[in-house]
C-alpha cells in the first residue's frame, strides 16, 4: 500500500423523477445508494432493459417510472439494511460473526442487491444469524 485507504458513501442519490419529457434517466443518474456494490452497473443493466421494454407502451414515461420503482426497491432496502447493521460496531460485529455461521447470507444479499432474487431467498437461520452473532 502506498497510503491511507480511504472510500466515500453511501451516497444515497434520488433523482426527483427518472422519466418525463422524452427523458429517461439510467444508472447511476437515475440514482443510486453504494458505489461499492457495483449497485449501479446492475441497476442500470435492468432499467436500460426497462426503458426498451416501455418505449412500447401507451405511456413510456409513466411505464418506465414504474419498472424504475420496481428495480430500485431491493437495492434500496439492502443499503438500508447494510447501513443499520453498521451504525453500531457491536452490529457490526454481530453481523460479520453471523457470517460464520451462514456465509451464503452475503451471496444472497449481494443477489437480492443485484435483481437475481428477492429477499425470500434469504432464510429465517441466515437473518438469525446476521443479527445475532450466532
């Protein structure tokens, strides 16, 4: 190394609306919560699927509002809930100790961040585990 590292975020960036006047905002103008996660990238893979898919709509704008809502629900809670487990270093610690027990929680977490799946694929032992150590 060859200094201090040092990182930035979350952010936590929402645009007002992502979609009006013949304007679609994508990625990481669409807003976004971690750069880290690479958040962004997945999220704009996904809303640039959504805003083909409404261009064949009555209503593109209103359409792609409502994917965009859709796709930036989960990553939203995940940042939510990676925020909460690291405002106190006793979470933390909880949290990466529960890892032990369940290491496929983090896989599952970064697939509900992603839009692989949603969060009933992380079962009631793995959330057991994230919050309490054990």
């Amino acid at each position: 190394m060859v200094g201090h590292v040092t990182a930035v975020g979350p952010f936590r960036y929402r645009a007002t609306t992502v979609a009006a006047d013949g304007v679609f905002l994508v990625g990481d103008a669409a807003g976004f919560s971690d750069p880290i996660t690479g958040e962004g990238l997945a999220a704009a893979f996904r809303q640039a699927r959504a805003f083909a898919a409404s261009l064949d709509r009555p209503s593109p704008a209103r359409s792609y509002r409502i994917a965009h809502r859709q796709i930036a629900r989960d990553p939203r809670r995940v940042a939510a809930l990676l925020l909460y487990l690291r405002a106190k270093p006793a979470r933390v610690r909880r949290g990466v100790r529960g890892l032990e027990y369940a290491p496929q929680a983090m896989t599952k977490l970064l697939g509900v961040n992603f839009g692989y799946w949603g969060f009933g694929r992380i079962t009631p032992r793995e959330w057991f585990a994230l919050f309490s150590g054990r």
